[in-house]
C-alpha cells in the first residue's frame, strides 16, 4: 500500500509542476524579468557571466520547463508527422494558445495522463475499496487513456468558442469595414481601424494581417491564411468576395456592404437555430434533476399516508 502510495504521490507532484509550466514555450519567457537581473547585476558592479543569469532564473524556468519539452520532443519522435500536422492545424485554429507548438502539446497530453492516472492511484491507495487489483489496474489505465486525450478536448472547446466569437462579431466589424470604405480610407487602412477599436479574435487576426502585408506578403494570400486559420465558412465567403473585388475591380464598399448584410442574416439565423435547440436540451436536466425532485415531493405525503393504512398493513 505505502509503494502506491509513493508512486501515486510522485507521479502527481510531476504532472502538478509539469502542469504548471507546461503552457509556456521559450516566447514566453519574460524578457521584462531578464532585463531586470542584467540591471541588477550591472548595479551591483559584478562580473556578468551566463552562469550567474542561468542560477538567477526560476526553477521552473531552469529545470522543470526544459524537461517538459524534452518529453515533447521524445513524444515528437514517434508521432507520425501527419498527427503532428493536424495537431498544429489544431492550434492554429485555437489562436495558438498559451503560445502552444505540437512539443508541447503532446508534452501536455502525456503530463495531463500522469496527473489523472496518479490521482487515481491515490485514490485506490487510500480509499478502503474492495476491489481486486485486475479491475484497479483496469480502471487506471483508462483514467491515463483519459486524460491522455483531455487535452484534446480543451482544444476543441478553444476552437469552438474562438470561431464562436468570430462569428459574432464579423457582422459589426464589416459594418466598420464599409463605413471606413466609404469615407475613402483604403482596405488595409480600414482593417487597421477595425483591429485599434476592438479587442478580440477578430481583430486580431486583422493586425496579423496587416503586419504580414507590412512584411511584404501580398494581401490576397494573407486573407487566404487568415481564414485558413479561422476555419469559417463565412470568413472563406468573405475573403473569396475581397480578392474577386480586388481582381475585377468591382466597389469594394458595395461587396462589403452585400457580405455584412449576408453575415447578419447568418448571425440571425444560428440564433434561432440555436432557441429552437434548447427545447430539446433542456429535456436532460428536467429528467435527471426536476422531474425525480417534483415526484419525490408529491408522492412521498401519499406514500406515508398508505404505509400507515391498512393497505400497507397489508404488506407488513
């Protein structure tokens, strides 16, 4: 028992602190801190060498963050690259959260499968279950399978409140886009107002764009990876209606006004695509939880009252 209970604890203290740092990539170290320990050390007249700023830095940033990504890369090693693929496919489709690259993330997966799997060896190793140890390691290894793919299904809940999001607010920011248009602004002009004045998925896949057309990547094939990395129709629809603007030579502020009115439309319509589904998924919760509530409360008087009548006499 004291063996499990062991394993049990070093495996969560692992996935714990893995945890922890497991979201941060070497962007996301903070320069900010860095800075501050070469002014320290400049202040303070010592010789500034790579020792003294490596011992300076973070345990986490020293040890526990490199060996997370080294399980990424061993992990990386005998993924097929077409898994891999998908996988930042995926997380460009996230935002790319967390600054996440696909190292890391199966680095997260395998973390996310220690932190269940030694939970529930802790569980077994002090809860007094009678059950036998076929079926303990059983259930174990379906909680590591478990949480082997929990990862996955963040990122999936990521992808579709990020698109979600998107969807929401295309409507206003075209709506932008044409009036911008229309007072004589150019187009990237105008997608530069939409990024400044809000602050969301949407308007920052705009600045992406713009900062790419900045770094001399033509403006037809940014929009196209911007909405290869969004993963809407509605997005493809509209940068498909740009670039033919652009080509043929049609009024830009005409096609922007004709797709704002269709995003609407669209909007309106999962709206109440959307209020005709909650009918139905109300169903769930008022047969699990209101209606056994409702049955309890008027069945229990009566059923005291036959228990105590003679035709629950009957039954003693």
């Amino acid at each position: 028992m004291w063996i499990l209970i062991i394993i049990g604890l070093v495996i969560l203290a692992v996935a714990i602190a893995l945890v922890v740092i497991g979201l941060r990539t070497p962007d996301a170290i903070d320069d900010v801190a860095l800075q501050r320990r070469l002014e320290d050390f400049s202040q303070r007249g010592e010789t500034i060498n790579l020792e003294k700023i490596e011992l300076a830095q973070p345990f986490t940033d020293r040890i526990v963050f490199p060996l997370a990504r080294k399980v990424g890369e061993i992990a990386t090693k005998f993924t097929p690259q077409n898994a891999l693929n998908n996988i930042f496919k995926q997380l460009e489709l996230a935002g790319s959260p967390a600054n996440l690259d696909p190292t890391m993330f199966l680095a997260l997966q395998f973390v996310a499968a220690l932190a269940f799997g030694g939970f529930l060896i802790l569980v077994f190793a002090f809860a007094k279950i009678g059950w036998p140890i076929g079926a303990r390691l059983i259930i174990i290894i379906i909680f590591f399978i478990l949480g082997f793919y929990f990862p996955q299904l963040w990122l999936s809940s990521r992808i579709s409140k990020r698109q979600i999001e998107v969807r929401k607010a295309m409507p206003d920011a075209l709506d932008l886009l044409t009036i911008c248009v229309e007072a004589g602004l150019g187009f990237d002009a105008a997608m530069a107002k939409v990024s400044a004045k809000w602050e969301n998925e949407l308007s920052l896949s705009f600045a992406r764009v713009i900062q790419e057309v900045q770094l001399g990547k033509l403006r037809r094939e940014a929009m196209r990876d911007m909405s290869d990395r969004l993963g809407l129709a509605e997005m493809t629809s509209f940068v498909a209606a740009v670039i033919q603007s652009e080509l043929l030579g049609v009024s830009m502020a005409k096609v922007l006004r004709i797709q704002s009115e269709q995003m609407r439309v669209k909007r309106r319509q999962l709206a109440e695509e959307q209020a005709h589904q909650a009918p139905i998924k109300m169903l769930i919760p008022m047969a699990l939880l209101i209606f056994p509530s409702l049955m309890i409360v008027l069945l229990t008087p009566a059923g005291l009252r036959l228990m105590h009548s003679a035709l629950g006499a009957m039954f003693r």
